[in-house]
C-alpha cells in the first residue's frame, strides 16, 4: 500500500482565505462595485458606512497577519481587519491608519 505523505504550513490555509477575500474586497472597491463590496464586510462595519458612498484606498496586498479568528492585512494603500464568520472571512475594519500604541483609527468598521 503506497504511504501518503501530508505537509501542511501552520496558517497556510487562513492566510490564503485572508489573501484572496482583502483582494476580492480591494478589486470591488477599486472597479466601484460597492455591492459587492459591502458584502464582504462584517454586518458591524456595514452599520458604520452607507455602501453607495464606501470609499476607502484599497491597494495590492503585501502582507497577511493571522490570528485564530482575526487577521490584518497590510495593502500598499490601506490596512484591513477581517474577521472570521460562519460565512468565511469578512471585512471588519478598512481605511485603517496606525496611531502609535493607540488602537487603529478605521474609516469603516474597525480593529
């Protein structure tokens, strides 16, 4: 019987989902397809933005920060927070900026 041999990276799988779901939320804001934008965000960070006016840089990717349920990703424009739901991984926070060793400022939704 041939063996079957697994490899898997610790985080791999999230930190793709995370990649893949700022990437598809970027691209739908970029091309004005606030729809589907707004659909990837989290129902709270819906409550802060009235999608037909949802305005934040966006940017190509360039990192991905998982922990458990939470992730950070860094844009070359803009930092996200998504979170993980039943649905998958959602936008909880964009238009973030950094403020030292205060929390993260967010344009929508928040850290």
């Amino acid at each position: 019987m041939p063996a079957l041999l697994v490899v898997g990276g610790c985080g791999t799988g999230s930190d793709d989902l995370v990649r893949r779901t700022a990437e598809e939320f970027t691209a739908a804001v970029a091309s004005g397809d606030v729809e589907r934008a707004c659909g990837l965000l989290t129902e709270r960070a819906r409550e802060d933005v009235e999608c037909e006016s949802l305005d934040v840089p966006g940017g190509t990717v360039r990192a991905v920060e998982v922990w458990g349920d939470a992730a950070q990703v860094h844009t070359s424009d803009d930092v996200l927070f998504l979170r993980e739901l039943a649905s998958g991984w959602r936008v909880a926070g964009a238009g973030c900026e950094s403020q030292g060793e205060r929390p993260y400022t967010c344009e929508v939704g928040g850290p």
